[in-house]
C-alpha cells in the first residue's frame, strides 16, 4: 500500500465552476477525514466518515461542498459554483478504527479559483 | 477542544537537539498529546503522541509535565530534513478529527 492517495494534484478552475476531488485512503482504514488548508494557516477539519457514514462537518462545510464516501472506500469532495475563497490545499488523511490511531494523510489537492 | 500554544517559530542547528515547547493549561484527563509535522509542500505526518508518560520512538521523544499542562517535543539530532511546521494537537476522543492550529515553524541550518 502506498499510503493515501489524491487526485488530481493540481486543479485551476474559473469561478463558478464545480470541481471534484477524489481520496483513496489506505486500505482497511474505517476512517477517513477532509481538511482544507490555506499559506500560512494549519489544517482545518472539514468533515469525516466512519466507513459509509458521515459523522461530523465542520461549520466550514457551507451548502457548496459536499462529500461522500459511498461503499466506505475511496472518498469524493466536490465544490460547487467555486469561489476565489476556495483557493486552498484539500487535504485527505484516513486511520484505523481503534483508540488515538495516526491519522496518515495524502499530499494533497492543491485548488486554484481564478 | 482544549487549546494549545506553541512559538510561531524556532531555529536550530543541523546535529544539535531540538526541543519544541507546547502548552495546554487546559487540557482534560483523558486528553492525548498528539505532535504531527508538516514538511514543504507535503501533508501532516504522525511524529508522536503521549497521555502521561514520556514516549520514545524513532522519530523523537514526547516529555510531558507531570502536571500535563505542557509537553516538549525533542528531535534529538537535527537534521535539514527536519524542517517543518511542527503541531501540538489535544484529543480526547477516539477517531475525532484533529484540530489543527498554526503550529512552531522549525529551520535547520547546516
């Protein structure tokens, strides 16, 4: 297994568009987590799945974005009518069910709203 | 979430020890100290993490206060690879996501 994977990479999109990225975490992890992260500034928690099932959005979640994880394998997080505010890294990371586990994370998707 | 506070930044030299301050006046009983670190352009990796005891492993060492309201992060030989921003992170609960804040931003000179 190589780890958490994402894609694309890189993603310049016009505003108003909608974009969709896509998270395949490392196999057998239950758990799976979305983080948005802009220069200068730490992660920040969008939303997570335990398996299927989606748990917990952050407040950050407007109405635009919108993820799933259908058959609780790879995960999708898709912006709609995208903003310039949008421009940031998305950042996937899964981890094993199981007490204080390591979160592993991907590269991430760096997104560009021009 | 407990908070946590962390220098905005340290400097180091390349073989010398490192030791990363992080304060959590606040933090519960059940609270685990999390360090991750995130290198240029890469995501956050798991450095270490730590309840009570003082932990070891191969990338570094956790010291927690006995009154656990502050831990230190101790890299024991700094090398340029080492440069990163370093996170102190508090969870309590099992599978919550992590809460990120700015984090100590560490350089290494050779």
């Amino acid at each position: 297994d190589t780890g958490v994977s994402q894609d694309p990479r890189h993603k310049i999109t016009k505003r108003g568009q909608n974009v969709t990225f896509r998270c395949d975490p490392i196999s057998e992890h239950n758990r799976l987590y979305w983080y948005r992260q802009t220069l200068g500034q730490g992660p920040e928690f969008l939303t997570y799945f335990q398996n299927e099932a989606q748990l917990e959005k952050s407040r950050l979640l407007s109405d635009r974005f919108s993820a799933e994880r259908p058959k609780g394998s790879f995960s999708t997080l898709e912006i709609q009518r995208t903003e310039q505010g949008d421009s940031a890294m998305y950042l996937c990371a899964s981890s094993e069910t199981g007490d204080r586990t390591e979160a592993f994370f991907g590269q991430g998707t760096r997104l560009t709203v021009v | 979430d407990a908070k946590t506070t962390q220098p905005n930044s340290m400097e180091s030299n390349e073989e010398e020890p490192v030791h990363l301050p992080c304060n959590h006046s606040t933090i519960s009983g059940t609270d685990y100290i999390h360090w991750y670190r995130q290198l240029p352009s890469q995501g956050p990796e798991y450095v270490i993490h730590g309840l009570t005891s003082n932990v070891n492993n191969r990338m570094a060492s956790l010291a927690i206060a006995e009154d656990r309201k502050s831990s230190t992060l101790i890299l024991h030989r700094a090398t340029l690879r080492d440069a990163a921003v370093y996170y102190c992170i508090l969870s309590n609960q099992a599978g919550t996501a992590l809460i990120f804040g700015k984090g100590t931003t560490l350089s290494v000179s050779s």
